[in-house]
C-alpha cells in the first residue's frame, strides 16, 4: 500500500464539499450579479441557472442543490405554487426567496409554501452569503427589515382586534393611517423619506381597495374604524 503523504492527502480527505446552487430570477442582471458574489467565496458553488418556472422545475431536478435562490417573479409574483412543489419534490433543497417584494402577503406565502429564506435584493454580499450558507444548514433565514414583523405576521396576539382592512398591504396600512391623522402626501413621503409619486401610488391603490373615490370618503371610513386617533 502506498504511504499516505501527509499535509496534501489528509487535507483533501478533510475539505467539506462545496454548497451548491442554482439561481433563479427573470433578470440576466441580478442573476450574473449574485453569481459574481458568490465566484469569490470558497466553499459555495452555482451549478445553474433559472429565468422561467420551468427551468426552475428542470434545473432543480436535474442539480439537486443545496439552495435554490428565487425571485418570487420568477414563479409569478404572489403565486408560490411552485416553492411549495419544489420543497416536496427535492426537500433535500433548501429555498431562498431572493425578491424586491417586502410585501407581508408575499413573505407570509414563501414561508409557508416551504422557503427557508427571504432576502430583499437591497441585501449586501455578506448577507447573501449568509443566507445560502444558513439555508444549507437547515436553518431559517430572514432579512434584517423583515425579520422583526415576520413574528407578529405569523403569530398574531389576541390582544389585538383584527385589521379592519385585510386587503390592504402593510405599507398601504402605514399610509391610510396618516391620512386618516390628517397627514398630506408631501408629508407622509417625507416621513418614510419617499418619493411623493410613490405615495400617490399607493394612496391610489388604497382608494380602488376600499372603494372610495377620493379622500375625504378614506378619511371617514378610516377615523370610524379607528385609525388616524
């Protein structure tokens, strides 16, 4: 038998195997970026690539990653059908949501669809890291400015009567709240240090949601469900 030489052979036996990964996401763009971050650390390495649900369900089968990082766009945005075929089809493949959607709703469906992770696209590289890394360890993942509304999201206290408007997202609650205070659009995007377009997009959303044609009628029906006091 040959004699084993030490420092090359042990440290060969010894080196952990590569995390894999296949990135899926519409965009040629974020996905040659996030390949980019991921070509410079050792111990992590992309196998493939998605742009459609169906690439995603070919790529997967055939890789079998440690990690799929996803944008919820990539299997239609609200829609997480395809997370939850993903986690039953291949379960030894830990999901990361990968999205610019700080939506609750669309948090709320890829944790419960089966993703292990959600990061928004205004992550940094060490953060992305981490998520792969932590998603191939069998843990849970969630980003910074998420993490803090994930708990009272998925375990909501008795304490609270519920939201008199469900339909309405998170941001769109913080908004009609400050109309129903009195608050102007200028006024509430220098609060949330937004454009003033982005609040009128979403003051529009929010009449079409609660049937009201402008804002006198928001701000009655929001004061008599108690808001804005």
């Amino acid at each position: 038998m040959a004699p084993l030489r030490r420092g090359h052979d042990i440290a060969v036996l010894h080196r952990p195997a590569a995390v894999t990964v296949v990135l899926a996401d519409t965009q040629p763009a974020i996905r040659h970026g996030v390949r980019s971050v991921l070509e410079r650390v050792d111990g992590i390495s992309v196998v493939g690539e998605a742009s459609t649900a169906a690439e995603v369900i070919a790529e997967t089968a055939r890789c079998r990653p440690d990690v799929l990082v996803v944008d919820v766009d990539t299997v239609g945005a609200g829609n997480c059908r395809l997370i939850e075929q993903i986690a039953r089809g291949c379960p030894e493949t830990g999901i990361l949501v990968f999205s610019a959607s700080d939506c609750d709703s669309t948090l709320i469906a890829a944790i419960r669809a089966g993703a292990r992770g959600y990061l928004l696209k205004n992550a940094d590289p060490d953060q992305i890291v981490r998520g792969i890394q932590a998603v191939a360890a069998g843990e849970v993942l969630i980003g910074r400015t998420l993490a803090a509304r994930l708990g009272a999201l998925l375990h909501p206290t008795s304490d609270h009567s519920p939201y008199p408007f469900p339909q309405l997202t998170g941001k769109e609650r913080e908004v009609l709240d400050r109309i129903a205070a009195g608050r102007s659009n200028v006024a509430i995007a220098r609060e949330f240090t937004l454009a003033s377009k982005t609040i009128s997009n979403r003051v529009s959303a929010i009449f079409a949601k609660l049937g009201v044609s402008d804002r006198a009628q928001a701000i009655v029906l929001a004061r008599d469900a108690g808001l804005g006091r």
